[in-house]
C-alpha cells in the first residue's frame, strides 16, 4: 500500500493524518480499516473533495468534548462582566473593538449560544454565520457614514408591489382544508 503520513499542524498541537488514495480504499479497504483503527485517514479522491475516515467512538469523543467545552465557555461568558468577557474575545476578534459597549456585550452572548448551539449539533455553520453577521456589522460600525447612512429611518413609500403567494406542501394543506 501506498498510503503516506502527513502531519497537519493545528494550533498548539499536532495530529498526524494518513493519507490514501481513493483507489487505494477500493483494492484493500481492509488495510484503510486498520490505518483508521490507528487514527483519521484522509481518502484523496480525483473528482472531489478529500473524505477524512474516523472511528465512530473519536468522532462522538470529539463531539462531546465539543460540547462540554462550549458549555464551560458559555458558563464562564455569563459569569464575568461583559466587559471583560469582550475583551477576551477581542483578543481573537479585534473587530469587535469598533462596536459601542452594548453590542460587544451582545456579541458576547450570541457567540457563546452559537458555540453551544454548533457543538451540540455538530453542525459549525451555525457558529461560523454568526460570525459572519458580527463580522459585516463591525464593518459597518466601522464606517461612521454608512452606519449614520444604514441607522436612518427609511423616507418614502418603499411598495415593491403585491405580495405573491406562497408555494410548497404547506400552501396546498390550507388550501384543502
């Protein structure tokens, strides 16, 4: 078998990945079996992205270390001054430092929910979209025009017209009953 270490550095450790073929997984998926019985396999494929093979009981070990750290986070969060609290995420999110006192705060909370709410379904959209939208929020804060600009009351008649119907199962449900 051809398959070849690779380290992959993250953060402060390092996790030693082997890597295989996809051809490989096909001839001997016995040998790629016990390769993953000693740590993650990435499986490089030519027509898509690389799968990473893992034993279930690393997986759910890493899921619920996961949310126990996202549980302490939110714990601790909650617990000290907002202030403080923002200034320790500052450190990692330096845009932070542009929003006023009450949004920092808010900010505060909404990443330690999102955290939890990503590690507890294993699902780290939820957590990287916050981010996103503190992220753009910053930005325009950022910018005192624009946020004068965006912080207006809107003037005018803004009608874009009727409202169409909606569509889907649900439309059709109320319509028959």
């Amino acid at each position: 078998m051809s398959s070849q270490e690779v380290v992959s550095p993250i953060e402060e450790g390092v996790i030693v990945v082997t890597e295989v073929q996809w051809s490989e997984l096909q001839r001997d998926p016995k040998q790629v079996a016990l390769l993953a019985d000693q740590g993650t396999v990435r499986v490089r494929r030519r027509d898509g992205a690389p799968l990473l093979l893992i034993r279930e009981d690393r997986a759910q070990a890493t899921s619920d270390g996961s949310i126990a750290a996202a549980r302490a986070l939110r714990n601790v969060l909650s617990h000290l001054p907002h202030d403080i609290a923002a200034r320790a995420l500052l450190d990692e999110f330096p845009w932070v430092d542009v929003m006023p006192a009450d949004a920092q705060a808010e900010f505060v909370r909404d990443f330690a929910r999102a955290f939890q709410a990503s590690a507890e379904l294993g699902e780290w959209s939820v957590l990287a979209h916050m981010m996103h939208e503190w992220r753009a929020t910053a930005a325009i804060m950022a910018d005192p025009a624009l946020a004068e600009q965006l912080s207006r009351p809107i003037e005018g008649d803004f009608d874009a017209g009727p409202v169409p119907e909606p569509v889907g199962e649900d439309v059709d449900a109320r319509q028959e009953g």
